[in-house]
C-alpha cells in the first residue's frame, strides 16, 4: 500500500475519537414556519450547497442571522442541487446564495478578494485583516456592485486544506481529463495542468477535491467517497474563503442596524471557522497521523513546480480580463508586501510568463 493511503476503518474509527474536536456552539435551527416566514420584514430566499460542509455553514449562519434579528430576517431553504442555487441566483429566482463567490458568480476574479491559488493568496488572519482593516472590503464592494450582488466574507477553509486523490498522483498526466472538485480558481489550475496530456491515455480519470481543513471530516467523506490519498499541499497554500451574496437589492433594502448585524455574524462566522481549522491543523491532525489512521503524503516537484506555474498563468489571465482592478491589485500587493514581507508581486496582466 503507498505511503500516502490511509488505513483501515478500525484504525482510523480510533484515531477519529481521539482526535474529535468539541462541539460546535449549538444553533437554532431555521425558520421553517410558513407564517414566521410570511411575518419577516426581510425574506431571503436560498438554495442550500450540496457539499456537506458548506451546507452545515451556510445552516449554521443562517440561523444565528435569524435568532439575532429576532426574526426580521428568514431564510427560504429551497430544494435545489448547488448548481441549480448558482442558475437560479443568476436569474433571480434566489437573492440570497452561500458558498465560494468565484464559482457562485460565475466571476472568477472575484478570488483576488477570496483566495488566490498557489502561494499567491493570504493566510487566513492576513485575509481578514486585508478586508476589515485596510481596505480590502470596500475594494471588493466595487468591484462586487458592478455586478449587482454583495459579497460578504462569512468563513474559511483554513490554510493548507491540501487535496485529495482518487488515486496516487506522480506526474501531470494524472490531471488530464480529472473530475474536479475544487474551489475558486482551483479547478482552472488543474484544467491548464491537464491540457497537454488530454490524449494522453490512462486507466481512468483521476479524482481531485479539495476538502475542508476538518481532517476528521475529510477523512470520512474521503472514505465514503473512495479517495484514497491525501496531499497536504494543494492547489490553495492559504485556503479559501466562504461567502454569503445577496443581490444588490437584497442587502440595499436592510436599514443601518440590520446591514451591522449581518456583517458583524460574517465576522464572526469568520474567525470562528479560522480557529477551528487552526485546532484542527494543530491538535487533531498530529493524532490522526499517529495513530496511523492518515498518512500524509507531498505532491511530487515536477506537480507542484507545474501547479505554481499554472497558477501564476491562471492568474495574470483572470484578473487582466476584469474590468477595473488596477485599485484593487496594486493595494493587494502592497498589503502582502507590509504583512507578510513578500516582495513578489501577482502576475500582471499583460505578462508573457516563460
């Protein structure tokens, strides 16, 4: 068996209970009364995400932003799939959406604001801070409101959620033709990796997704799944953000206080997710890895050299087709350059990158 694959359900059902995070805080569950629902100054209608995860978020969030309007705010849960939600957000029949703002918008260049691929993103905390208090957030208002919606960030990944394979993954060829769960601009990454070896053949395509960084979690849905292989670094070094979008009417319809208390729970919702995936990385991980129930494996270096380049290229193409983000990149870089000491710059648009 490859060093990478974890083992089997004995050890790992073990390993889970030794490492199981504490609850979460308990929530109430929504609004499903019809006549609470007619009775709410503000009716958000949403279709819920059907990863299990963004689910429970997107859940989670709806129903503490209904307990603390006292109900002034409810959720319509409608029954559709996460791509019917995307289709429907966009022709109107949802104003209210949760789950990754680049795919949900079908806007790709809305992961500037979001997470970047590769190293070129911003540890959680940095991200946070990027939005709260230097700018970020209003940059990502602009460029948000030229297409009619609201962005507000209202969870994390958590750095480093790695990837996860259907197989061993020892060279590009393993990216041609993948089926592809991944986030923001994840997926394209992997599509231009793949690209040059579509003809290539091979027993089948691999199975790449990006997992939130709960390895508890993961690792059970992996199994469900027949993942079998973990890589700790992925396609996002700093992970990803999770956002709520309301269409511009929606969140312009709030008064002041109603439009302070949603952002304040996106704030909150916001931390609490950061922290759980830093326990997660640093108190359960370590036993899950102990105990042998996963075994962490690294992307060879012609995979992650190739993933770094696409990256980059994916990059320099997507924010050079987006209208007016000259603002926006020029504060992202020097926001890198003041927090984390990076000199490097994001790629920029007109680059030819040999």
């Amino acid at each position: 068996m490859d060093r990478r694959t974890f083992l089997k359900s004995s050890t790992a059902a073990a390993a889970i209970s030794a490492g199981a995070a504490p609850a979460t805080p308990s929530y109430r569950p929504p609004i499903t009364d019809p006549a609470k629902l007619a009775a709410a100054r503000h009716q958000w209608r949403i279709a819920p995400p059907t990863d299990t995860a963004l689910r429970d978020a997107a859940i989670r969030l709806a129903s503490r932003i209904e307990t603390a309007s006292a109900g002034q705010i409810a959720f319509e849960w409608l029954g559709m799939t996460d791509g019917a939600g995307q289709a429907a957000f966009a022709r109107g029949a949802c104003n209210a959406a949760f789950g990754l703002a680049p795919d949900l918008l079908r806007a790709p260049y809305i992961a500037l604001f979001t997470g970047l691929p590769a190293g070129l993103g911003l540890p959680p905390q940095d991200l946070l801070a990027w939005h709260t208090i230097a700018g970020g957030g209003a940059l990502l208002d602009d460029a948000a409101l030229r297409i009619g919606v609201k962005v507000l960030i209202a969870g994390h990944s958590g750095s480093a959620p790695g990837l996860w394979a259907s197989g061993d993954v020892t060279d590009l060829r393993a990216f041609a033709g993948a089926a592809i769960t991944a986030t923001g601009l994840g997926a394209a990454v992997v599509k231009r990796i793949g690209a040059p070896y579509d003809q290539a053949p091979a027993p089948g395509a691999t199975r790449l997704t990006e997992r939130p960084a709960d390895p508890v979690a993961a690792l059970a849905q992996a199994r469900s799944d027949g993942d079998t292989t973990w890589f700790q670094d992925g396609l996002h070094d700093h992970g990803i953000a999770r956002t709520l979008v309301l269409s511009r009417a929606t969140w312009e319809n709030l008064d002041d206080g109603l439009a302070t208390l949603v952002e304040s729970i996106a704030i909150a919702e916001t931390q609490a997710s950061i922290a759980a995936a830093a326990y997660h990385r640093r108190a359960v991980l370590p036993k899950l890895v102990e105990s042998g129930a996963l075994i962490p494996g690294s992307l060879p270096g012609i995979v992650r050299t190739a993933i770094d380049r696409a990256a980059a290229e994916t990059v320099a193409e997507v924010l050079g087709a987006a209208p007016k983000l000259e603002a926006a990149r020029a504060a992202y870089d020097a926001f890198r350059r003041d927090m984390i000491g990076d000199g490097r710059q994001l790629p920029p648009p007109a680059a030819v990158l040999g």
